[in-house]
C-alpha cells in the first residue's frame, strides 16, 4: 500500500538512493533526469572509441566501497564487482623511487621507518575500524556521529592544516608527500584548516579496503542501484530537464538532487528569503580539467611499480603540492599543477581493447579555469614517466566549462558540490538543524551540497531522505 507519492528531481548517486529509501517505505516514486541516462557524474562512455571503456566523471572509490546505503541496497547482490591494484596509490617522487600506499599500514610505514611510529599513531585507530569511520566521515557534521569515541580520535587528527602537519610532524619526504596528496583530495590549500582530516580519512581507507574500480566503469555502480530501483518500482524519466517545480507532478515529498545555483532557478521564489540569500552567495571552489588518454601500452614510470597502483599522485614533493594548491585556490594556474591519474585498465581488462590501456586523469585548477591545462597534464606525467607522450594513441581534454555543460552541478568544474572553505565545510548548505530542509514543507536537498559533501557513496541521499520520513513519523 503506497504511502504517499514522491518526486526525485536528478538522478546521481544522491537522488537514485534517496528514491530507493522512499520507495522501500511505500512511496510512489518518480525521478526525473535531463541527461540521457541516470547516474549524473557517476556514468562511463566509450569516448575513446570502439572496445574503451571511461570513467566520465569519478573513477577510484574507497568511499563507495564502503558506502552504508549501498549496503543496505546490496549493489554486490544487483550486480556490482569491484576491481583492486596491487597497490591502492602510488606518488612519485623526482630523485628516487615511487614512495606508495599499500592496502596495509604495515607494509606502507615500513618505506620510511623514521616515520613509521607517527604514521601509525596517525592512522591506526582508523585502519583498525574502517568502515566505523567512514560511517561517521559520511554523517551529518552538526550531531552526534555513530562512533563517538572513534570520532573524537579523527577530529583531533584532523584539525591542524595539512602542510603544518606535513612539515612538522615527518621527517621523510615520503611519508610527507604521501599524506600530502591525500589531503589535497579536499580541493583546498593545505594550509586551510581541517585538510589533513582528508590525508587521514583516505589513507586509512586505502590501508584498509584500499580505493578500488568498479569492474566495468563507474557507470556499474548506477547499473547496480537501477537494477534495485527496478525492483522497487520507482520510475526514471531521462531527458526531463526541470527548471520549475510547477513542472512536477503532486507529490508529498520533493528531494532536489542539485547544488544552490540550480536550486534557486527550480524553486528560488517559493525558498525563505534568508536560505535563497544563503543560496545566492553560495562559493564554488577548485575545479577539474579532465582527459582522458588511450595508450597503446602502460604509462612507462620511471619506477615500474607505479604502474601497478590504482591511482597516481602526480606533482612532485609536499612543498610543491602546498603551492600549487595556494596558486589555484587564488586563481592562478600553476606551470605544475597537482595531477591526479587513474589506471583502471590495468586491473580492469573490460575497460580497453587488448594491449592497449585506458587512462583516467585531471588537473586541479581555478573554478571557472578557461584556457587549456592538457599540455601541462602532459608534462607532469612525462617528468616522472619519459616516453608517455609517445604512448598517446587518443586523447578528450575535457574543460571546467565542458564539465558543467554535462553536468550543471559540476559548476565551474567544481566536483565536490560547492567549495568546503569557510563556513560551508560545516554548514551544509545552512547551520540549520535539518540540513536538507528546504524551507518548505515536503521540500528537500539531497545533493553533495548537503552532508556528507562529495564523493560517490549515496549517503546525503540517504540521510535526506530519512530524515523526510522521521519527519512524517513515517519510519
């Protein structure tokens, strides 16, 4: 017996997991997407030709590994298969081997063993209750976490900036570019607050679970969730662009999976004038420059493991990874910019045709960044692998601007939902209590401009929608 009935407007991750909560409590649910097909930046495509399987938007997933909601929803069970490296990461450094993140604290520590007491002390706790902890990286900032004891041990790690930490606390330039380009997955200056909370969230999760590939493209975790939605009967309309709720059936509840901007066109008239004030100042930070290559061989790293990792931190030591970070949070694009690199291929067969490998990369660079940051991509990757140019069978650069045009929430390149300095790293997107309340009533946001943020796991979908029905009484 239907409880009510429910619309969804956006199909990523968030909105597909919000729909599978409601419609597993009795809604009629429909969701509406105006892309061709559901998944928003969680899709895969044959943009380098025949037989090539890329990752459009987020390609390694530690965090929907371990997802919660994904869990609950038994994506393994509809489907979904997760591929590992020998190694989670690899960083290469200019004056000696790859220093890299093994799936054990062990055997990562003992590369600089005089660091290896602080790194474990780091992230011990952590490695021991990996998914404790990523229970409470992935719940609402502002309450009490699942795991308080286990959470008071992460924001003690996490407060200081992760380039104080970085050049205090090591003595190695290994272990101090490791945890470095960790921290730099907040798409902030490491000298920001906060950051090395993410240096030590993502190196316990690869020391744990590692960060694995979807076997088959990111696209196969958005399979795996349609196929539950299937059972559930929820109804996806593709090529639906909404930018009015006037568009929308009745329904009790409505969950917007965007960020403000988009919130604000669809529903701007109808918000509380202090939450539309909020909106209208809303920050996007750090954006991506994206390509995407088709080699007719593995990258050729000067250190031959390098190629057996799953992701590569491409930059250099610490210090160069600070400021060029600072340089991109002030709107400058540096002449080497953090690069990140993905080899799926190399673990994933499916994913290009036989010898050949598909390579996943980006750049951080300025929100909004207009010019061209394929030739230093280039660049950063042949400094530490000579000959990689030469490999180059194809290749799609991909632009702040091309990103958002696929996917407005990724305004500017912004992937992440809206920038995490200031205020906005806590309140998400407001200090109300009810973080994805919109004001008005059976209104909500379910988007990574909510808590937990960004990333592939479900889970600002998931708490939106259960906090919708706790507000019904209705679970």
């Amino acid at each position: 017996m239907s409880n009510g009935k429910a619309n969804v407007v956006g199909a990523g991750p968030n909105g597909l997991v919000a729909a599978a909560v409601l419609a597993q409590n009795g809604f009629d649910v429909q969701v509406f997407e105006r892309n061709a097909h559901p998944g928003g930046a969680a899709a895969s495509g044959s943009t380098l030709g025949e037989g090539t399987v890329v990752d459009l938007g987020a390609a390694a997933h530690p965090f929907a590994y371990g997802s919660p909601a994904f869990a609950h929803f038994d994506l393994a069970g509809h489907g979904l298969q997760w591929d590992f490296h020998d190694y989670p990461l690899a960083h290469p450094l200019d004056d000696g081997p790859s220093v890299f993140l093994h799936q054990s604290m062990d055997a990562t520590s003992r590369q600089f063993p005089a660091d290896r007491k602080i790194w474990r002390l780091l992230h011990g706790p952590l490695v021991r209750n990996p998914q404790a902890i990523l229970e409470n990286a992935t719940s609402p900032l502002l309450g009490i976490p699942p795991h308080p004891v286990l959470m008071a041990r992460f924001g003690l790690r996490s407060l200081p900036p992760a380039k104080l930490l970085a050049s205090t606390a090591f003595r190695t330039r290994q272990a101090a570019a490791l945890f470095a380009g960790s921290s730099a997955h907040s798409m902030l200056p490491l000298a920001h607050p906060f950051t090395s909370g993410f240096g030590v969230l993502f190196g316990a999760l690869g020391q744990s679970w590692g960060w694995p590939v979807a076997h088959g493209g990111t696209g196969s975790i958005i399979d795996a969730l349609l196929r539950v939605l299937d059972g559930l009967g929820v109804q996806i309309h593709t090529g639906h662009q909404i930018t009015s709720l006037a568009q929308l059936p009745a329904a009790e509840l409505t969950f917007l999976d965007a960020t403000p901007r988009q919130v604000l066109q669809i529903a701007g008239g109808q918000l509380p004038p202090r939450l539309r004030r909020r909106f209208e100042r809303w920050r996007y930070g750090t954006a991506a420059y994206k390509v995407d290559y088709l080699l007719d061989g593995p990258i050729p790293w000067q250190d031959a493991r390098t190629a057996r990792a799953g992701t590569v931190h491409v930059i250099g030591d610490a210090a160069e990874l600070a400021a060029a970070e600072h340089q991109v949070a002030s709107g400058k694009m540096p002449d080497r910019p953090f690069v990140m690199v993905v080899q799926p291929s190399s673990a994933d067969a499916s994913r290009a045709p036989a010898g050949r490998h598909v390579i996943w990369s980006y750049a951080h660079v300025p929100q909004g960044y207009a010019g061209d940051a394929g030739a230093l991509i280039d660049a950063q990757i042949e400094r530490f692998a000579p000959g990689f140019r030469d490999r180059i069978v194809q290749r799609v650069n991909t632009s702040p601007a091309q990103l958002q045009a696929w996917d407005p929430n990724l305004v500017g390149g912004d992937i992440g939902g809206g920038s995490l300095s200031g205020t906005q790293q806590f309140f998400r997107p407001s200090a109300s209590p009810n973080p994805y309340s919109l004001g008005v009533p059976g209104l909500y946001l379910c988007s990574s401009s909510t808590p937990p943020g960004g990333g592939v796991h479900g889970m600002a979908g998931w708490h939106a929608a259960h906090r919708a029905l706790r507000e019904l009484g209705r679970t």
